[in-house]
C-alpha cells in the first residue's frame, strides 16, 4: 500500500509542472498549464475509476483535503459511491430550504392561488385580513414549525365574543394548511386539523337572544309593508335610494348592484345579465327588469340620455365610485327604519316571502328569482333551464307590489 500524506504545502507550490501531484490514499493535487492548483479524490468503485474535486488549493487547505479524503474513503469501503452520495445531500439540502417557508409567504402564495376562486374583492379582502392577524403571532415562523397551541391562540381571543369570526378564521387556516402540506411537501400533521381544535377551544353555549341577534343582522320588512317602504325609499332623491330601489326591485345582492355596470344591461329586452365571476354561486344569472326598473335605470345621470358608458358603473357615490352597505344602511335609517327593523339583504327576505307565501309559487322557481339553486346535481344536469319567463312575470308582480300606486289605492281602501 502506498504511503499517504506525501506532500507538504511547500512541495505543492513548488511544482510548477502541469499534472499530478499525490499525497497518497487517493488524494491529488492537480496542477493546470496557467499554475492553478486544486484537489481531486480519485478512487474506484465496482471495477470503475472515478475523480471527484474537492475544492482549489489553497483555498481548501492540504489538512482539510485529508480530513474530506478519509471520510471519502470511509464511503467508498461501505459500497458507497462519494460522488452519488454528494448530489443526494445536495438534493436534500435543497428540499430541506424549500420546506423553510414561512407563514407570511406561504399565505402570499396561496392567496396568489385562492384569490382566484373568491367571487369578490371584499372576499379576498376579508381571506386577507385573518392571515394578516395570524401573523402577528405567527410571525418569522416557519410553517412547519408552527404548532396546534400556536393556532389556538390564535383563534382563542375571537372564540367567545366574535364565534362566527373565529369559526370562519379557523375554516382558513386549516385550508392554508392544508394547501400548504401538498405545495411544500411537509411531513407535518396539519396543525389547524378542524377536529383537533374544536376539542381545543372553549366550547360555545348558544346564549339566549342569539338566534335573535342573528335575525336581527339579516332583519327584513314584512312584505305587506314592501309597499310604504318603497314609497319612502322614491321620495328620497339620492343615489342610495336608487341603488336601494333597484336592489327592491331586483332581489339582487348589494354586491351585485353596486357593481354593476351598464354593459351587463339589454333595456330593450328588459334584462340584466351577470357574470358568473360577480354571483356568490359562481354561475351566470339573468334578471328580468320590470317596467318599473327600466324606467329607474332611464332616469340615472349614468345613463346619460341613453348613451352611457358600457364599463362605467350604473349606481355611483357622491364623490364618484361604488356605493357601500354602510350608506344603503343610513339611508334607511334616514327614512325611518333602524337595523331590528331591515335590512338591504333583508330585501331578499321580503321578496322570497312574498313568492312563497302569496303567489304560492314552487321552490326552485322561487330559489332561482333570488339566484339560489337547490336542484340536485342531476336536475341541474338535464334541467338546463332556470325558469326565465316564470320569472318575468313573478318580477313583474312584485314590482307592481312596491308601487307607490298600489299603496296609495290601499290607504283609500282603508278610508
């Protein structure tokens, strides 16, 4: 057996001849034509003689290329191939960094993802918000090193005052979770497993009043009181009053209404047609306009003597831009209604009621005036149909309904 260290580092800057230099064991010291050094392993596995550089000298110094040639040599006596053996440390190595992600960029990525299934930007703003709070203590954290009692933290100040919110926060974190089991391939169990943090959090009694409180926040008008609310509603001569009158007339969602724009609208042919982009069933409706919504949309500056603007929005704030709930809101207050009493979404209510109870009208026709569709999957499969002309005449009833007209014939009845 050759002897090993057989070099010195003056020997190796001595040598100025291209070629090799041994130190014995499989150690080499290569030496280029410019006068470049460097080491190379060279050692034979089943009857195949391979190198492997170890790194310039004298960057890497002759001690240290004898401590890398010993574990070498360590490898190759156990069957192992130095080489292969490197390239999967470094395929680990990399797979390991790819799992360092943490929680603020995973959020990041899967939002980039999610964003695009949310109907709404106040959907996306809303995924935005419980992320932006989990991080606050969540922040710096790798996600797999972000633990169960680190979620219920999370959730827990919101869990006893604010159950909805916590309950939907949870429902969003276990889904980032899960996402990001598959995206990053992490080995972790999912730490916001919905299960494990119900049996985790303070268990909610439903108080009394509560199904109360609830109602209260979708609170709608009667429909026999549709008609002196209505009448209310036109006497005011703001933009929210129209937007609020359209949405009456409608049974459309405030999202849908304010954000409408006048390339969604045939006045001709009395219909409002939606993107299924903009419907929170994520399918296209059409809307029959009665004559008394026509003549509404006819009477907006937006509509500017017939010739609006296609992408511009029908129903604007005073200062320009959508209007918001919260006016919709005080502008019922102005007129006389507190929120126990209605709401905008309560509109739906009153217009849903009023199909069932009065005009006896049947369950999926009725669902599909309000854009709701309970049909099984099968039905909705060969039943194409989303009972269109019923619907014009049902919009038209109950337009005829909220007509101040009618109210006034009513309180002459009562006279």
């Amino acid at each position: 057996m050759r002897a090993i260290n057989q070099l010195t580092d003056a020997k190796i800057r001595a040598c100025t001849k291209s070629g090799n230099l041994s130190d014995g064991g499989g150690l080499l010291v290569q030496v280029t034509k410019t006068g470049g050094r460097s080491f190379t392993y060279r050692y034979q596995l089943n009857k195949v003689r391979r190198d492997m550089g170890l790194g310039p000298y004298p960057l890497v110094t002759l001690a240290a290329a004898r401590q890398r040639r010993n574990e070498l040599a360590r490898l190759v006596k156990q069957g192992i191939d130095p080489i292969a053996h490197a390239r999967d440390t470094r395929i680990q190595a990399a797979q390991a960094s790819a799992k360092r992600v943490t929680f603020a960029a995973a959020c990041e990525a899967f939002m980039a993802v999610r964003s695009k299934t949310l109907k709404t930007d106040k959907q996306i703003k809303s995924w935005n918000r419980t992320f932006a709070v989990a991080d606050k203590l969540l922040n710096g954290l790798y996600m797999h090193e972000v633990s169960r009692a680190s979620i219920v933290t999370c959730l827990e100040p919101d869990r006893i005052e604010k159950n909805p919110t916590a309950t939907e926060n949870m429902l969003r974190l276990h889904a980032l979770f899960k996402w990001s089991i598959v995206r990053y391939e992490l080995a972790a169990a999912n730490p916001a497993s919905i299960d494990e943090l119900l049996q985790l959090l303070p268990k909610v009694m439903k108080e009394d009043g509560e199904d109360e409180d609830h109602e209260r926040r979708r609170a709608a008008l009667p429909w026999a009181d549709m008609p002196a609310c209505m009448t209310k509603v036109r006497a005011d001569k703001t933009m929210e009053a129209r937007a609020m009158e359209f949405i009456v007339l409608t049974g459309a969602r405030l999202e849908e209404a304010s954000q409408l724009t006048w390339d969604e609208l045939d006045l001709s042919a009395k219909k409002w047609t939606v993107h299924k982009s903009r419907m929170k069933a994520g399918k296209t409706q059409t809307v029959p306009l009665s004559a008394q919504a026509v003549t509404l949309l006819e009477s907006l500056p937006s509509y500017n003597d017939g010739k609006p603007n296609p992408e511009g929005l029908v129903f604007t704030a005073q200062r320009g831009g959508k209007l918001y709930g919260a006016s919709l809101l005080k502008l019922l207050c102005c007129i006389g209604y507190g929120v126990k009493d209605i709401t905008t979404h309560g509109m739906r209510t009153s217009l849903r009621t009023y199909l069932g109870e009065v005009l006896k009208v049947r369950e999926e026709v009725a669902e599909a005036v309000i854009a709701h569709d309970t049909r099984s999957r099968i039905r909705e499969t060969y039943e194409r149909t989303r009972f269109y002309d019923e619907r014009i005449e049902l919009m038209t009833k109950w337009a005829d309904l909220t007509d101040e007209r009618i109210e006034k014939v009513r309180k002459l009845s009562a006279a």
